[in-house]
C-alpha cells in the first residue's frame, strides 16, 4: 500500500503517495489515516516529514487535520485556488535554516551592539508582550525583533536575506501548520526566549547570543512539530 521512498523533498513524495491513494478511491471518503508514527514507518521518513505531507494535503482539500483525533480524507477536495504544487521548502526545513543562520547573525551583533540598538530592541519587546492575544501583531513584532538583530550587523544585503526567509511562513502550507500550533502560549515562550537573546546581545557575550538564538529556533521546530493526533500542550 504505501513504499519507502529516495531522499528528494521527500514530504512531497509521502504528499504525492497518499494522494494518488486517494485519487484512485483506495483510500474512501472518511477513511482515517495511520497514526504518523505508523506512516513515518511506511515511508522511512520521520514523523516532521510525515506532519509536512500532511499539511500539504490538508491545504489541497484532500484531508482533515481534527487535532486531538487524527487524519481524515476529506469527502470532497477543496483545494485552494491561488495554491501550487511544487517542490518549494517546508515549514520546518525553512525553521532549520533560520536556525543554522541566525544564530551566526546574533553572535556576530553581540559583538557590535550599541545601546541604542537595545533600545530599539526592548521598544519591539513591550510592544509584543501587549499583543500576545493578537496573532498578527505578534507575528509583526517577531519578524521584526529578527530583522532588528540582523540590522545590528550594518550590512543590508544580510538584513534584507533575514526578512526573504522569515517572509517564507507566509506559504499557505506554513499558515496551515501554524493555525494548529501557535497562539497566546506560544507567543509568550517566543517572547521569554527573545528576552534571553536580547539580554545575551545587550551583554556582548556573543557565545551566549548565539546558544539562545539556536535554542529559540530550535524550540520553535519543536513546538511545530507536535502530533496531530494529540492536543497541543498549553501553558498559562
């Protein structure tokens, strides 16, 4: 029913498999999938890989995502006019490279941090701890609490390559995974973390920037990375 696949974006390959199950009515109307471990499986890919076929589908109409409950095929494709099916990068692997790249970018503006760049900073900072109910505020003052740090550095093609990057959640396919996983209680964690990295910056240790920048975007794959089949976890 399902075969192991050769490396090549593979959640796309997994997306395509499942698709064409569905496609030739093997798999019917209200079917639910294996759980993802179980998929993982099948595939020989990992779970992340399984949760970005997923999304990818969900996003074409041909599944249900019901958090807490599992994976359904939908009864009738709704796929979304404006949306493309190409090889372009996942959610997580675009989180991955922000990780590898912006922790260089913070070590590096501990280094030449000026207190009116920490100002700027803390300005970004309290504006998001007022906005944590408001996801596009939110999402407004974390893009530019990145791009602030990358502006630090004085080199505009770097801070032009981190708002190009950041700019890639704005997918479909991101949105999608985002609607599952971020909310006030996410916020407030990005929030915590960017406080670490702030602090890090402001004392121009540079090893310590770049170890809570990495841990932050680390965090943050882990937090998009949860199981479908279960309900996120909340804090207060």
């Amino acid at each position: 029913m399902f075969v192991a696949l050769e490396p090549r974006r593979l959640y796309r390959q997994v997306a395509e498999q499942i698709r064409m199950l569905i496609e030739s009515g093997e798999l019917q109307a209200g079917f639910r999938l294996p759980p993802e471990r179980e998929l993982a499986d099948r595939f020989s890919v990992s779970r992340p890989t399984v949760r970005e076929a997923l999304i990818v589908l969900e996003v074409e109409g041909h599944i249900q995502i019901r958090m807490g409950s599992g994976v359904y095929v939908s009864n009738r494709p709704r796929p979304l006019p404006h949306v493309r099916s190409d090889d372009s990068e996942g959610p997580l692997e675009i989180l991955q490279a922000r990780c590898l790249i912006e922790s260089g970018i913070a070590e590096e503006a501990a280094r030449l941090a000026r207190p009116e760049s920490i100002a700027r900073i803390d300005a970004i900072l309290e504006r998001m701890e007022g906005a944590l109910d408001d996801g596009a505020v939110a999402l407004d003052c974390d893009r530019d609490f990145h791009t602030a740090i990358a502006d630090i550095i004085g080199n505009s093609a770097l801070k032009h390559f981190t708002g190009l990057i950041y700019d890639s959640r704005m997918s479909p396919y991101f949105k999608k995974l985002a609607s599952y996983f971020e909310g006030p209680h996410t916020w407030k964690l990005a929030l915590e973390e960017h406080r670490i990295i702030r602090d890090a910056i402001a004392a121009r240790d540079p090893d310590a920037a770049r170890e809570a920048m990495r841990s932050h975007l680390t965090l943050a794959q882990k937090r998009f990375s949860e199981s479908f089949e279960e309900e996120p976890t909340r804090e207060d």
